[in-house]
C-alpha cells in the first residue's frame, strides 16, 4: 500500500515537471515592470495581449550588476490611460532594471562617467558639430561589445541641462565604434526642440545582450520627453543599426 503510495508520488511529480517543460515561456524583455518587446517566430514586436497571463522567469539586470531575479505573471492592461503589458504586482519596479524571459546571455558593460575629461570633449565636440552653441555633458553611457566582435562599442547620451533648454538645447543618444581604423559618430536619437511645452528630453541605455539566444546581441535605450518616452530595441552589426521594435507611451 505504501509502494503503491509513493509510485503514485512520484508519477505525479514526473508528470508536474513534464508539463512544466512543456510550457514554453515567452521571451519578453522588460524595463522596470514594463514589457517593451516580444520574440516570436516572426522576429520581435511590441508586447501583445496574448501575453495576459503567462508566465515568466526573468533574469535582471542594473547596466553592470545582475540584482534579483523574477518569477511571476504577464498582465495585458488595456487602460486607461493607456495600453500597456506588464509584471504583475511589482509596481514600484526600478526603472533602471532590464529583465529578460528565458536564457539571456548579458554582455558585460562599463559605466562611463561624464566627468572625464575625453567625455567632456567628445560631448562638446558633437554639439559643435550639430552647430549648438550650448556646452553638453556626458549624462549617461557605458561601453560594451555591441556586435560580439571581440572590441568595444560606446553608446552615450549626450544632452545639455534644463537651464540652456531653449533654442540650444538639445539630447541625443549616439553610437561610436571603430571602422576603418577611424572613430565612427552615428547619432541614433536627436532631439532639439526644446521650446513652450516642450523639452527637456532625457535619455538612458539599459544594456546589451543576446537576449533571445539566437546569437546575434541586442541593445535596448529609452529616449524621453515629458510627454512620454519610447523605448528602442536594436542590433549592431557589420557596421550597421538595425531597428527592432519601439514601444511607446504618452501623447
Ligand atoms: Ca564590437
Ligand atoms: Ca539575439
């Protein structure tokens, strides 16, 4: 009877962990508690609905540093205000953590400081050469290896303060990396309207990572006014940034 007992334990455990293997889970990144993105067999696109209610454990991470990982549901919310797919019961998420669903490979990033003296020069050069007569800083950045080739990329969100936010103003997000034996600008985000309502603008780079596992990184930023905020997912490679999915939020 005892046997019998314990046989049947350990069937229904077999078929728990069978079924439990059987769900696929959705690979989903997420800033904060927001879903920006979704893999599916057709590539990425914006969080669906069909997500409401799945499953998830995520693996997180602060630009430099893993912090707790999250286990937990998807809940679609249709709004108002808005349409939106996020984490369910963690409201008061970190804005700053990226999390992603599945076996996330995070490349290891270097947090760059907009105190150094190089960074300064280069924030100030890029605004000479988008003819700003306002003096921009370094407020965010890091290096990684965008593209797996072995050498380091730099992304860097380059913006002038809210005192000079009038015509000068401005906040780009650019990408410097090396081809040709020459330093490469590409300016991936520009934003200088800064005016009545408008402005200032802020942005900030998550991290990068083969999120999906299928070999090829990723990086993800979010670019922001008062107004709302866009999330961009994107790939660097051979030279060229490739657009993935845009989440946004706001008017
Ligand atoms: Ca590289
Ligand atoms: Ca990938």
């Amino acid at each position: 009877m005892l046997d019998q007992q314990g046989d049947n334990l350990i069937l229904a455990t077999t078929l728990a962990i069978a079924m439990k293997s059987m769900m696929v889970e959705p690979t989903i990144v997420v800033v904060g508690d927001t879903v920006v993105a979704e893999k599916t067999s057709k590539g990425w696109r914006n969080p669906a609905k069909s997500l409401n209610g799945k499953k998830v454990s995520l693996k997180s991470w602060k630009l430099d540093s893993t912090v707790a990982d999250y286990e937990g549901e998807v809940e679609y919310d249709e709004g108002p205000p808005m349409e939106s797919v996020h984490l369910k019961g963690i409201e008061m998420a970190d804005k700053d953590v990226l999390s992603v669903s599945g076996k996330p490979m995070f490349a290891p990033v270097t947090r760059i400081s907009g105190s150094n003296p190089e960074y300064k020069k280069i924030a100030a050069e890029y605004g000479k050469s988008r003819g700003r007569k306002a003096l921009p800083s370094v407020t965010s950045g890091f290096q990684a290896d965008l593209d797996g080739d072995g050498r380091k990329e730099v992304l860097l969100v380059i913006a002038t303060g809210e005192d000079v936010k009038k015509e000068n103003g401005f906040c780009a997000i650019v990408l410097r990396y090396v081809s040709g034996g020459k330093v490469v600008t590409k300016t991936l985000e520009f934003n200088g309207r800064y005016g009545y309502m408008r402005g200032p603008y802020s942005g900030r780079v998550y991290g990068v990572g083969d999120f999906d596992g299928d070999g090829t990184r990723e990086f993800i930023y979010t670019f922001e006014d008062p107004w709302g905020t866009e999330t961009k997912l994107k790939q660097f490679k051979n030279g060229q940034v490739k657009h993935l999915c845009t989440t946004a939020f706001g008017e």
